[in-house]
C-alpha cells in the first residue's frame, strides 16, 4: 500500500512535471507572459461565458466552438453569469490594452480572456488555441487526448496598427474559398490589414460594373506551365480561358469574412504600370495605338543589370489622355464605394516610361504643365490620381516610386525597395508602411536555388526575422506598420502559396506584433518547430528550408573550388559527398575549413543532420553549378 502510494506521487510529479516542461510556443511572442503551476482541460462540460450583450463578443466567442466541434467533436454550451469550469469572454472597457490588445488568465478552475475591445477578444482566443495541444488543429475529431491548457497570465497588445500581408491575385488567380482559407491563416498569427493587388498586366479581378470589357477580356490569358517570364508567346488559336475575376458581391463576401477576423481588405488598382489588363479591355488607354493581349507570362520587360528597365510592349496608361482619368474616375468610384477601408492602393511601381518618352501627347503635357522629365510626367500622373481617390472620400497610398518627381500632399507610402524611400518620405511628414523588398518579400527562395523553386533570388527566414520596421531618428507616428508581400508569378495553388508563406510571415508576424525587446532568433526557432507539428495536424503545408545549409563557394590561389557551410539554426551538422552516393550522418562532416571540391567530383550532395536525426532535405549541386556561382 505504501509503494503503490509513493508510486502514485511519483507519477503524479512526473505527470505535472511534464506539462510544465511542455514548451510554450505562441507566434507572436506575447508582450508579457507568466506560467503557472498546472493545467485547465476543456471538456464537454466546460460552458462559455460571455459578459456582454455585444454581438461581436458572441461571435468571437462562437469561433471557440467552431474549433472545438472540428477537432474534439464536442461544442460547449453559451451563458450569461459567469462561473467555475468555464471559459470567459469579458469586455473590459477599464483595460490599458488599446483597441487589439487583451489579457488571458488561465488557471486550473478558469480561463479568461479580457479585453476593451472585441478584437482583443479575438485575438485572446488565437493565443489561447495556440496554447491547446496542436491536434485543434485538425480537421477531423481527435479521440483519447486531454484538451489542456497551461496555466498562464498574459498581457499582450500589438506594437503597430498595420500588420498587413499581400495577396497577388492577378499574376494567378485564387477562387473566394482559397482567399477564405488565406484569411484564416492571417488571422492565426493576428495579421490585421489584406493588400489585395488586384490588377497588373496578367489579369483584372474585380467587376466594374461601368467597364465590362475589364472582366470580360482583362481577367483571361492563356494557360501555360513552367516557370513565368520564360514562357513562349501564345498563338493566336490559343484559347483566353484561363483567370477569372471577382464579381462585387463575391468581393462583399470577402470583406465581410475579414471583417469577422478583424481584418481590413485594402485594394490595389496598380497604375499607371502594370496595366496592360486593362489596355487589352480599352486599347485606348494607351499612349500606343495598337491591339494588345492580356499577358501569360511570356517576356513583357526587358529587365537591366543596372536595375533598370525598358518594356517590350506599352503596359502604361497614357499620362497625357483625358480619357485615363475618365476611366480611372469610373474604376475608383466602384471600388470606394465597395471597400471600407479608408485607404485604396493605386500602385505606381516598375512605370516603363519608354513609350511616353516616344509620345507627341506626352511631350506636349511636359511643355504645358512645365515638367522637366519624365519623373515629373509620373508625378503629374499621380497628383491627377490623388485628387480622383480623395473626392471618393479615401486617402491615397502608393509604392515608394511615388516619391520619385516629387511626393504629392496627403499621399502614404509603402516602401518595398528597402527603407530609404520610407525614411524620405517619414521625414517629409508622410505616414508610411514599410515592406523592403530586403526582408520581407515572401514570394523570393527561402534557401538554395538548387533545392528551391527558382525565383529572382534568395531571403533566409533568418534575415526575415530581422526586419525592423521603425528606423533610428523617425518619428514613430508616421511609420504605421509593415507588412509582407507574396507575389504570385510562380505561385500557382495553394499548396505552394503555403509553401511561401510560412513560416516566414510568422517572422514578419512577430517584427509588427511584439516588443522589439522581446525578440529573440534561437527562441523563435523552437516556436517555429512546435508550430510545424500544428501545419501537419491542419495539413498545411510550410517550408523547411531553415534546416537547408546555405552554400558558398569561393576559390583558392590555384583556381580549385573551395565550399562552405552556413546554418541558419544551431545545433545542426552538414554532411557531404563528392561521389554521387547519397550522404548520411556517417559521412564526413564540414566543421570550420572550406572543403577542397576534387578535381572529378561528382555533383555535391548535402544534408543535415540534428542528433543523428535527418532533417534537411538531400540537395545536389552540379560542379558547373558551383563554378557560376563564384564572383
């Protein structure tokens, strides 16, 4: 009897030893967490209590029973007055949490989420899913597991106002169930703004009613497979079946979904680049008479060394015809009218200016309004298109290209190439989002392009993690947030759309949400690795490349090959083969020195190991390869 009782203590110790040894791994790092002593387990007999007769409080409170329907196959019960055993949603106006923050206290008789507002709640709830055990995410029933949460006190806010994600839906299109599931996976890491670029010169995807031919011919291409910008040009019998556009309502149903999550939908209509969509709909937008074709990824810039371009065909509207802002008036009426949000995006980046430059029109503007380059023409562009989006009662934002003759009045700039454009435009007194191509450009490899989908080039999960929105010396009040953007060139389902995503939006996630202070590379590292295990409970897909080594490969006084090994994680050993034979953790390992590439080696192949465990994935290199890549 006294060894069955000493036993019973003993595994009593054990058992809570073990849940308080379980790693608490919440994306993104809350502002302040404490853990406790035990566990509270949900059950069918836990009820849900909401403290308001506020109907956006039920609905979030409502969401917890989505979750737990799917995956416990049980749904719990909503009341009024509060009590043990229960689950809490409390509106709590006397918080110091602002209008997203909230507070969670969980402890074995109660959880309880505070907040002021109910997107606190909401976000509450997202951190508490995230302290389940990973089968919640599951889409079928889970059966014989204990539904535990920890015991902890959080306090969390966010640290800026727009933690916006870009969706490209114009390279390649997504049905409105496929942009739902994005909007979710948003949601989960407490994204708050949706850019939707919805034109370029691949495709126009909302409905304007006053411009038919805009979906009828704009939202269609040809269908092609392999890689984008390589593709042959399509023949004439081709058939234009291959897109499609959503129709005002369907948009409606998507900002009210966001709504429910607590996120806004800001549209992009990308101008006056990126628009031959719409001068296949309406060639006479065009400073160049002609029949124009939506584009199908076959070559349409000539891109430069030097970084800059030309294009092969007129993608740009024509600054110096009425008939442009006559049509963009119709566009941006629609589109204000149908969009909340109180900014509308008008795009400007990558303008190829060749064929204004070519433009009688063009250069009778310039005389006239005393413009002095073709820099200027862009401006007198966007100061028209600034004054058309504030009669519809919206302010205007713009890619930092906006900034370039001069930054009109009132305009917001997102900076994509790097910071600079966003310190400029900061310090003239303009709000900014900064989203530098450097960090946060989620549609570039995530490792070797011998193992990676082959995009422009590479950005590690690491340099991911380092963004950091707000520079030295500027005023914090003008540098609204930042946000990632996922280009859909070579994204052409949602599998690998996931694939890009994650789990480098949950770096950009953390750099918008947490403390800076609190940020810390080898800790998220191990956040990361507990949230994979929850991707394949959900069957969603995310890259390992942060287990992938980086190449380099440089050269010795003789000319013979030299390579290296970087890893972005701790902990890991490279393994190596010059034979053509697959390596294991027996083969030989690099350590400090660059390793001699023999003279008739084979193609290299390289993998990880952690603990004798394998966990990168095998790459081969060619000896060719190796050879271009040294500078």
């Amino acid at each position: 009897m006294k060894k069955a009782l000493i036993l019973a203590v003993f595994f009593t110790i054990a058992a809570t030893a073990f849940s308080q040894n379980k790693r608490i791994s919440i994306i993104p790092q809350p502002a302040v967490l404490r853990e406790g002593m035990g566990t509270f387990t949900i059950d069918a007999n836990t009820a849900i209590v909401v403290g308001s007769n506020d109907p956006e409080a039920k609905k979030v409170a409502a969401m917890l029973n989505i979750e737990l329907k799917k995956a416990a196959g049980f749904s719990l019960n909503i009341e009024n007055a509060p009590r043990k055993k229960s689950i809490q949603f409390l509106l709590s106006p006397e918080e110091p949490l602002g209008n997203e923050g909230y507070r969670l206290a969980v402890t074995p008789e109660m959880i309880s989420i505070f907040a002021p507002k109910p997107a606190g709640l909401f976000y509450g709830l997202q951190t508490l899913l995230q302290l389940m055990p990973k089968e919640i995410e599951s889409k079928e029933v889970v059966k014989n597991i204990s539904w535990t949460v920890p015991v902890v006190n959080i306090t969390d806010r966010p640290r800026f106002g727009w933690r916006g994600l870009m969706l490209d839906v114009s390279r390649h299109f997504f049905t409105v169930d496929e942009v739902k599931a994005f909007i979710d996976d948003m949601a989960r890491y407490k994204y708050n703004l949706m850019h939707f670029h919805l034109t370029d010169d691949q495709g126009w995807r909302l409905e304007i009613k006053s411009l038919p031919k805009l979906t009828e011919v704009g939202a269609w291409n040809v269908k092609k497979t392999g890689r984008f910008n390589y593709f042959s040009t399509p023949a004439a019998n081709e058939p234009r079946d291959f897109g499609g556009f959503y129709t005002q309502e369907q948009m409606k149903e998507l900002i009210r979904y966001a709504k429910d999550r607590f996120i806004n939908i800001m549209p992009e209509i990308d101008v006056p680049g990126h628009s031959l969509a719409a001068i296949a709909s309406y060639p006479d937008l065009s400073c160049t008479p002609g029949t124009y074709k939506v584009n199908s990824g076959e070559p349409i810039m000539d891109w430069h060394d030097n970084g800059t371009f030309t294009a092969l065909i007129d993608n740009a509207l024509c600054p110096s015809n009425e008939k442009v802002y006559s049509f963009l008036d119709k566009v941006f009426t629609e589109v204000a009218a149908l969009f909340p949000f109180e900014y509308i995006h008008m795009g400007g980046d990558e303008c190829a200016k060749n064929f204004w430059e070519k433009s009688a029109e063009v250069k009778a503007l310039m005389q006239r309004e005393k413009l002095k380059d073709m820099h200027e023409v862009q401006s007198y562009f966007v100061g028209r298109v600034s004054k058309i989006i504030a009669t519809k009662g919206k302010k205007m934002m713009g890619w930092d290209e906006i900034l370039e003759g001069g930054l009109v009045k009132d305009a917001s700039v997102m900076s994509w190439r790097g910071l600079k454009g966003g310190i400029e435009a900061a310090q003239k007194g303009h709000e900014v989002v900064m989203t530098p191509n450097s960090h946060v450009y989620i549609d570039l490899m995530q490792g070797d392009a011998a193992i990676e989908p082959i995009v422009y080039s590479s950005l590690r999960l690491k340099k991911t993690y380092a963004f950091e929105p707000l520079p030295e010396g500027i005023d914090p009040k003008l540098i609204k947030g930042g946000q990632a953007n996922l280009w859909t060139e070579q994204i052409y389902n949602t599998r690998h759309m996931q694939y890009m995503l994650w789990p480098r939006a949950m770096a950009v996630a953390e750099a918008v949400w947490s403390p800076k202070q609190s940020r810390n590379w080898n800790n998220f590292v191990g956040r990361v690795e507990d949230h994979f295990g929850r991707f394949q409970q959900a069957d969603r897909k995310y890259a390992p490349s942060m287990y992938d080594p980086a190449v380099k490969v440089s050269k010795d006084a003789k000319g013979n090959l030299l390579l290296d090994f970087e890893s972005e994680i701790d902990g890991l050993t490279v393994h190596y083969s010059f034979d053509n034979s697959f390596p294991d953790y027996h083969y030989p390992a690099y350590g400090r020195t660059s390793i001699p590439v023999p003279v008739d080696a084979a193609p290299i192949k390289v993998v990880t190991y952690r603990a004798g465990t394998q966990v990168g994935r095998m790459m081969t290199i060619s000896v060719e390869d190796l050879r271009k890549r040294v500078k």
